[in-house]
C-alpha cells in the first residue's frame, strides 16, 4: 500500500510538475531568444543595408567637437577620450549636486518637524511646490529664464559677499590653487591622514573595552587639523593660494568658474532632489520612537550623545534605502544636461553619434555606462545597508 | 452646552476637558516665539516671505499675461484643426460623464473628485471667455450631472458597477481613437506629433494602462519559483530602471527602425509611446511586487488549502488584494510618468513645454519667458498637486498600512 503511494512512477511525465516546469522554462527561453534573435537579425539586414558593420574603432578617430568644460580636452582628441570626458563630467555633476541636495533635503527635513509654525509651513510650500512641477520645466527656468534672460551681462555683473559674481555668463567664485610649494605640503597631508586614521582606531578600541560612548572622529580631526596647520609653516612659501574674479576688459579672470548650464542644472537637480529628500529625512526621524529619546535622557546621555547613539542608527536604517534611490535618481535625471547645453556623457555621447552616424555603438555605451554607475552605487548601498542592519538585535 | 453632549459623562457634575482653543497672543508665544532662537527663525522666514511675495506681486502686476489668452488653443492643443476641436470636447464629456456616473454609483471621494470637476469648469465658464467656449466648458459640468443622475439610478442594478468598469476601461481606446480619426468614418487627424498638452496627458495615460498589465507580469515573473522566467524579468526591471528615460527615448527615435523589419516604420508618436510604456512597465512591476509582498503567506495556504491551484490563488486571492494596496503607488507612479512626458521634446514632439518654445520664437512674444514658465509649471503644479491630495485620500479610505 504504502509502496504504491510513494511510487512517482504511477505519475506520466506530461502531468509530472518537475517535467512541467523545466518545460515551461525551456518553452519561455526559446521565445525570448526567438525574439532577441529577430531583433538582431533585423538590426544586421538594415545595417548591411545602410553598409555599415558594429565596430567599436571610430572611438580612436578625431573627435572634432569643443567641449567647453570638464577635464583638459581639444578638438584634436579622439572619440573615446570625449566620451571619458563626458563621463567625468556627469560624475561631477552627480557628485556635487548629492552633497548639495542633501545639505538642502536635511535643513528642509529638520525645518518641517520644527516646533516653529512658520519655518514648518515655509518648509512644507517649498516641498510641495517642487515635487510637482516636472524637472525640465523647473531646469529650463534656472537655464533659460534665470540665467541667460535675468542675470545682468559681465559688465553689471551682481556682486555677492565673497565676491561672488553672478552674470549672463556664468557664476565666478573665489578659490583656492595649489601654488608651487604645493607638492611639499603634499605629505603632511599623507602623514597627517594616517596619523589620524590610527588616532581613530585606537580611540575607538579604547571606548568600546571601556563601554564608554565618545567621539573618536574629533580627535581624528584635530590630529589632521594639527599636523596640516604645523606642515603650513614648515613648508616654505604658502602651498595653496586664494585667487579672486576681477573684472578685466572683456571678462573675469581668476577665480572657479561654473558655466550656466553647469550652474543652472546644479541649481535646478539639487533643488528638485533636495524636495525629496527632505521627505525621506523627516519620515526617518518620525520613525524613531519619542520613546527611544525619552529612554536614553532617563539612562542619563548627554543630548549629542542621544542623537548619535540612539536617534540616528535607527533614523539611518529607514533613511539610507530610499535616500540611495533618490541618489541614483538625481545621476540619472543629470542627463537632461543635453537639452540645457551641458556636457555630461549623454550629450557628448549624441554628438559624437552625430558626427559618426554610429547609433547601435553609442546607445550601448551610453546605456553600459549609466548601468555601471547605478550598479556601482547600488552595490555601495547594499554594503551599507548590511552594516547597519547588524545593529539589529 | 446642550443635553445630548453631556449625557455622555458618567458623573454629569464632570464637565468635559477645556475647549483647544487658545488665545492668539498665547497662540503666537507657543508656536512663534517660545525661544530666542525661534524668535530669530520667526523674523528671518518673515522677512524672505515678503520678499519673494512682494517680489512675486511686482513681477506679476507687470508681467505681459496676455501672452496666454492669445495662445491657448495652441499651448493646450497644439496644431490640432478648429473645425475638429469638438472631439477634444467630446472627450472630455465623456470622461466627465463616467466621472459623474462613479460618483453617483459609488459617492465619497469619486463625488467629491466630480463635484470639483464640474464647478471648476463652472467657475472657468465665468472667466472671459469668447462665448463658445464658455458654452463648450458648461457643458462638461452637464455631462458630470447626467452621468451623476444615470450613475445614481442605476445604483442598486447588479450589471451596473460591471458596465462602469468595462466603460472606463473601453473610454481610453475610444478617446484615443476618436481623437486621432478611423479612416473613413472620421477623417484621421495630420500632425499628431503636434498636440500640445494633450499629448503630455495622452502619453501618461497610455504610459500607465498599458505598462499596468505588463507589470503585473513582469512582477508575478520576478517573484516566480522558476529561475529562467525569474532571471528574464528581474534583468529587464533592472535594466529599465538603470538608464534614464532620455537614453531610451534616444533609442527609440534612431535605433527602433533599426531592430525592426524595413516594412515596419511606426510613426515618432506611436514610438514615443511604446517607450514610454516599456519605462514606466519596469517601475510597475517594482510596485506591484510591493504590493504582493504584503500579502501574508497564510492567503496562500489557506487558498491552496480550499483546493485552488497556484494560477487561480494568483488571479483570485492574491492580486486582488495586492493591487488594491497598490492603488496610491499606482497614483503616484501616474504623477510622475505625466511630469516626465515633458520630455517628449527631446525627440521633436510638440508637446507643452516643447511648443512653448515656438511660441518664444515668435517677435509679438518676445521676453515672455518668465509668463510661459509660469503658466506651465501652474498648469502642472495643479494637476500634480489634486493627483497627490486623491492618492493620499485612497491611502486613508484603503487603510494602507494600518493593518
């Protein structure tokens, strides 16, 4: 009786579920790589219509196009290093604008919980009013709108406190160069690095035997702050020097330079994503219990130790998942840089597409890239993410 | 204070808590200026509020408004015929009239949704408009009413609520085409790359329904037992998801003809949709999949223990519950697939943010950029704003989250 049961052999294989399902996936593969195949075949009759072939070598033809800022580049250059350049560009944009973005997303998120009916309702219009016009509205108003019709030409340039120089053409910020001298001063900076990793190590190995909380990463700073400020004399000549915008016949000079589509989609992305995050930033706070706040008063921790002992691990662990996506959005939507005449890896990549005529080529790479740099920093995340999630009982 | 409140105490001696209400001075101290620092932050935000409301005043007394009147047909419609122009209205009628219907049917926030429809375009129908066209907005609120009345009568009817959704569903093929003309009965409209804001509100709407039931099974796929099927659409989510939408709105205006046969050359719009439908199909699939992770393991075993199979388990106990937690992601997704048709302009598609450059171009309207900016970003501002304030509504009728 009980052999009978057990047998699967009474079971026909076209009813048995493990045939099935191999089956059935066999059957769904077949129909993608059917339909992949079509695809590309279609894609190889029309290319050998048109007579071209995919190939990767126009990359190392003269690329004959300005690219007006970003890494050392002329017309001269090839293909494949303009397209490097693009890349770095949007890695600027994208890196810039995140730190921008969350310095305005934290202030806006703090803001809206504040106990101060104005400052909570200032916050929540600037929220409410970003998210829901469209982005490229929002960029074509700081490109076209506030930087080539409002801002005044160079010769009545608006002068902030700095000086900072507002004009048609572009902001002009004070900077500091390294000078000749900067090489020497060059390691003290390494020394002073080291030294301050090993100072937090340590510290941090002290207060965890001693079960004492503290805060090992300012006594890395004033180590670092120390050994810099000690090298600045030690090093003959001052190694970093101020340059300043003056107005000269025709345009600044001297001084950090930000084009306007640099400055309008800086301006426009960090606003646009900051909005986000200020969202992000004030549900992770409300996520943490008044309780948990309460609790570690009562155990007698000092406010600052509160806030980075108990609040923020718990606010971080809802924060950081939601707060990388919003990260990679902002890389992604830096590519409407095209239609603003700033040139990250989309616009280098179109134009370089125009002057070839390669389209297969340069939408793989244009998509590799993109896909590399979400992966990348979703890899990041995820590392992290784990890290914290330790902390769980 | 009157009887029926107080029968409620136990002890009718005890009266009930002090009214919230405080005076304004206590009012200002608490919330204003309870500390030096909040005294500080109060004066700072005062002082920017009048500046950008000042500022906003000055430069909107002055501001050459009239760059919109003299536009508008072009700005909502685009190149879209004057003598056609009835069947952008007969559109719009219809979906008021299915409005009215659903909240006749149904009441609560359908009505509400409705109600505001039918006096917006009341209250539009009073601002100078040339005549017929204050006649044409009237009659929007004419349809919400008789959809209302049809929708109320037929309430307690079994085959009603099956007729209000296989009309809503049927209404999206029926505008399209009624929009674009069916050779022979109704002439085929030239030019629909040109439409103005329709056509930001047709890409979102076709965008969304028709990547709703590709995501439902790319979502299914994502989370099936069988490795093959799950590998496939976990890789076209991600894919999808990684590239910005301007990348594949590139692809599909120089490289869609390539992957096609040579007899197949679907036109810029048709091409601008099925990108925008493959898109917003990955980001659906993310929020569907949300939705059936909510469900409790239980719903499975107690539907396999009734005697269901995995496909009806799927089809009749879980996605149902599934996609009704959904509805507000769902919402939101819409928000944003809608802001993002702005991109349509990319690949030469005239849509509201595109066509306003034409506009710009123009000598009489030169400088009326700030006007035309404004106009836009108000006109989405609006749309965007009601959407989200429904969604977070459906969020609280559904109890998301609450249970």
């Amino acid at each position: 009786m009980s052999r009978k049961v057990s047998s699967s052999h009474s079971v026909p294989f076209w009813r048995d579920v493990r045939v099935l399902r191999v089956i059935g996936q066999i059957a769904f593969l077949v129909i993608i790589a059917t339909g992949i195949w079509w695809l590309l075949n279609n894609l190889r009759v029309n290319l050998r219509a048109c007579g071209l072939k995919i190939s990767f070598s126009f990359l190392r033809n003269t690329a004959g196009f300005p690219i007006s800022e970003g890494l050392p580049y002329s017309p001269t250059d090839v293909n494949g290093y303009a397209f490097w350049v693009g890349i770095v560009n949007t890695i600027r944009i994208s890196v810039i604008g995140i730190v921008l973005a969350t310095i305005i997303g934290t202030v806006i998120g703090i803001a809206r919980l504040s106990n101060n009916w104005l400052v909570k309702k200032l916050a929540g219009l600037y929220v409410e009013v970003v998210r829901n016009i469209p982005l490229l509205v929002q960029l074509f108003f700081w490109y076209f709108a506030v930087m080539l019709t409002a801002l005044p030409m160079v010769k009545n340039s608006i002068k902030l406190p700095g000086p900072i120089y507002l004009t048609r053409r572009g902001v002009y910020l004070p900077w500091v160069a390294p000078t000749g001298s900067f090489g020497g001063w060059m390691w003290y900076i390494i020394i002073g690095l080291v030294l301050a990793i090993a100072v937090y190590v340590f510290r941090r190995a002290y207060l965890r035997r001693a079960e004492r909380p503290g805060f090992p990463l300012i006594w890395a700073g004033l180590v670092l702050i120390l050994v810099l400020g000690a090298g600045w004399f030690l090093t003959s000549g001052n190694p970093l020097a101020l340059t300043i915008p003056v107005l000269k016949r025709f345009n600044f000079e001297g001084g950090l330079w930000l084009s306007t589509s640099f400055t309008s989609l800086l301006v426009g992305l960090s606003v646009y994503t900051g909005a986000f995050i200020a969202e992000i930033v004030r549900a992770g706070i409300l996520a943490v219990s008044r309780g948990q706040t309460e609790a570690a008063r009562a155990v007698g921790l000092k406010k600052a130790h509160v806030l980075r002992l108990v609040v923020l691990p718990q606010a971080l662990r809802v924060i950081i998942p939601p707060l990388a996506s919003q990260y990679l959005n902002l890389t992604k939507n830096s590519s409407l840089a095209i239609l603003i005449g700033y040139y990250d890896l989309m616009n280098v990549g179109t134009t370089i597409f125009n002057q070839t005529g390669r389209a297969v080529e340069m939408i793989l790479l244009i998509m590799a890239s993109y896909l590399t740099m979400s992966l990348l920093t979703s890899l990041l995340m995820n590392y992290y993410n784990r890290r914290m999630k330790l902390v769980e009982r | 204070m009157d009887e029926n409140q107080l029968a409620g105490y136990a002890d009718k001696n005890q009266l009930p808590p002090p009214s919230e209400r405080i005076p304004a001075i206590r009012w200002l101290k608490q919330n204003l200026f309870s500390s030096w620092f909040n005294a500080i932050l109060t004066i700072v935000s005062t002082v920017l509020i009048m500046t950008i409301v000042f500022g906003l005043l000055r430069w909107a007394l002055e501001a050459r408004w009239e760059v919109i009147p003299a536009n508008l047909k072009l700005l909502l419609v685009g190149t879209y015929p004057v003598e056609h122009l009835w069947r952008v209205w007969a559109t719009v009628y219809l979906i008021a009239f299915l409005l009215g219907f659903s909240s006749g049917a149904h009441g609560g926030l359908m009505r509400r949704v409705s109600t505001t429809a039918a006096l917006v375009s009341v209250v539009l129908a009073v601002l100078p408009f040339p005549w017929g066209t204050r006649g044409w907005l009237l009659g929007i609120a004419v349809a919400a009413v008789a959809g209302f009345g049809l929708g109320y009568l037929g309430k307690g009817i079994r085959w009603c609520k099956r007729l209000e959704i296989a009309s809503w569903i049927l209404s999206f093929p029926i505008s399209l085409i009624f929009l674009n003309g069916v050779g022979g009965i109704l002439p085929v409209i030239k030019g629909r790359t040109m439409w103005g804001f329709m056509l930001n509100l047709i890409g979102a709407v076709v965008g969304i329904g028709l990547s709703f039931p590709v995501g439902v099974l790319l979502a299914l796929g994502r989370r099936s037992k069988l490795p093959a099927i799950r590998l496939v659409c976990t890789a076209y989510i991600e894919i999808i998801r990684g590239v910005p939408l301007i990348s594949l709105l590139f692809m599909a205006s120089i490289m869609l003809q390539l992957l096609l046969p040579a007899s197949v050359r679907p036109d810029l719009l048709i091409r601008a949709m099925l990108t925008i439908t493959a898109f917003s199909a990955a980001y659906m699939a993310e929020n569907v999949r949300g939705g059936l992770q909510a469900i409790p393991q239980g719903q499975y075993e107690a539907a396999y223990a009734v005697g269901l199979n995995r496909a009806l388990t799927t089809i009749l106990i879980i996605l149902p519950q599934a996609l009704r937690i959904v509805i507000p992601a769902i919402v939101g997704q819409f928000i944003a697939l809608f802001m993002d048709t702005t991109l349509f302009g990319f690949i030469a598609i005239l849509e509201l943010l595109n066509i306003t450059r034409s506009i710009m171009g123009n000598l009489e309207w030169r400088g009326t950029i700030f006007e035309l900016y404004a106009f836009i970003g108000i006109v989405f501002w609006i749309l965007c704003y009601s959407m989200s304030y429904v969604s977070r509504r459906i969020e609280k009728t559904l109890g998301v989250g609450e249970r």
